[in-house]
C-alpha cells in the first residue's frame, strides 16, 4: 500500500480523464480498462485479468484492505478530494482500479467450446451491454458475439453496471466483411439454432419453439432492433408475449427475460 498526495503524480497515469472517451481511447488503446467500485474490483481480483494497480480513498481502503494487501500490484492510497482531483468527477465508489485486459476469442473458439451465445448487434449503449452481461452470466449464456459496431466490453461503465461479471465472460467480435451472413453460417454449421428476437407480430411466439441443445440468441440495439439481413440469416424470428399496446422491452429487459425463458428446466418437476 502506498499514499500519494500529489494528484499528478506519474503513477497515476492510468486514472486520467475518466469521462473524457476520446481520451480514454488514447490512454488505454487496446491493452488496460479501468474498473470502478467495491463489487466490480472484488469480482476483477477474482477473474484472470492481470491486475495493473487499485486507486482508492482512505475510507475504502479499509473496507477492501483484505482483498488488496495480498495483491503484487501496487495499492494506491489517496483522500477523497484528491480522488476526485485525479479522476475529473466526484468518485462516489471510492475505489477504481486498471487492470490489462485479456485476448478476445475467435468465433470459432467460441461456437466450439460453448452451447449457449448471445450474438449483439449495434448495441452502443455501456449500461445496456453491461445489463446484459450480467444476465447472461446469471441466466447460463455463456459467451458474447459482436457484431463490428457494439461497443467495446471493457468500457468502464459496461464493467460497472454488468458488476464486473463480463469479465468472466468471452466475448468475440466478428468483423465488417464477415457480418452478418457468414458469422451466421458459421454459427449453424456448428449446429447452432439461431433465433433473431423480435417484437413483429408475426414472429413466433418464444414460449411455443422447442429450445434446441446449442442455441445462439440474436439481440439488436435499442430503438432499431435487429437489421433485415441479421433478422433474415437467422434461423427463425422469435417474440416476447408482450401486450399489444406496449412497443418493446428495453434490450436489457428483453435479454433477461429471454435468457430465463430459454434456461428453464425442459421437464420441471
């Protein structure tokens, strides 16, 4: 553990800008993210990403003292003003931490070694992707598709909101050349379902299709939806049973809600 009282201090390059995107993109490129609170740090000291250092205030410091004086990576310890001097705003959390982040897999890795994917196109929304992260890990879908327009996983409030759990979570992202026909074909020849979730009235209605053994659920952006040629290469259109007179579910909603449906017992007791 080390106290710094100089809020420009080099060590604490990592922590600059925080809500600046364009300059945390130049800052952390392709090689660290930055994780924000108690539960999100609990949960990267738990996950594989090797950990680069943990900045936090005097008073969470002694919350988290158990977890951080074991680590090999640095501990910096400051007083809240100058927390918020480092980082830009008023970090309520009172912890943060960098950590490098971890290779993404291949699509390929990921339909040979997983049965159940969440495949998302356009989502650009951090709190969003972050929500359905954390439902998908609760709800036993095991690993992300991107499509070339998501946002990046390791945004700092994707991180926050999905509560550190996409860090255990793989993702892929498929690139501009390879989407959506080819990712999609890739998918059903590794004997993959494909189910594009939308609310048009003519889609099926989720609770009368059987749910295949390997099945990978395609969710699109809020407002847009899913685009014709993603609704069109899947295998079939599906739809939440909701009231006619109601729109849509938010992403996030409709992404817990389908996880459930598809995770239940197929012979409950």
């Amino acid at each position: 553990m080390e106290r710094i009282a100089d809020a420009h201090d080099p060590r604490l390059a990592d922590y600059r800008e925080l809500r600046d995107a364009a300059a945390r993109r130049r800052i952390e490129g392709d090689e660290f993210f930055i994780a924000e609170g108690p539960t999100s740090i609990e949960r990267l000291l738990a996950s594989a990403h090797p950990i680069r250092s943990v900045l936090v205030s005097e008073q969470k410091y002694r919350r988290l003292a158990p977890l951080l004086d074991p680590l090999t990576a640095p501990v910096y310890v400051v007083d809240k003003a100058l927390l918020r001097d480092i980082v830009g705003f008023d970090l309520h959390r009172g912890a943060i931490a960098a950590a490098d982040r971890l290779p993404h897999p291949s699509l390929d890795d990921v339909v040979a070694r997983h049965r159940r994917v969440a495949v998302l196109e356009g989502l650009n929304d951090p709190e969003n992707l972050g929500a359905i992260a954390r439902s998908a890990r609760a709800l036993g879908v095991e690993a992300l598709v991107l499509d070339p327009t998501c946002i990046d996983p390791y945004t700092r409030r994707t991180v926050r909101v999905s509560m550190g759990e996409i860090l255990f979570l793989p993702s892929c992202r498929v690139d501009a050349a390879d989407w959506p026909s080819n990712a999609f074909d890739r998918l059903h020849a590794a004997g993959f379902e494909t189910w594009a979730m939308t609310p048009a009235d003519d889609a099926v209605d989720i609770w009368t299709v059987p749910v295949p053994e390997r099945l990978a659920v395609a969710l699109g952006a809020e407002g847009p939806g899913l685009g014709r040629a993603t609704i069109d290469a899947a295998t079939r259109r599906v739809r939440l049973p909701i009231h006619a007179d109601v729109d849509s579910l938010n992403v996030g909603a409709a992404a817990a809600t389908t996880f459930a449906i598809v995770g239940r017992p197929t012979n409950p007791s």
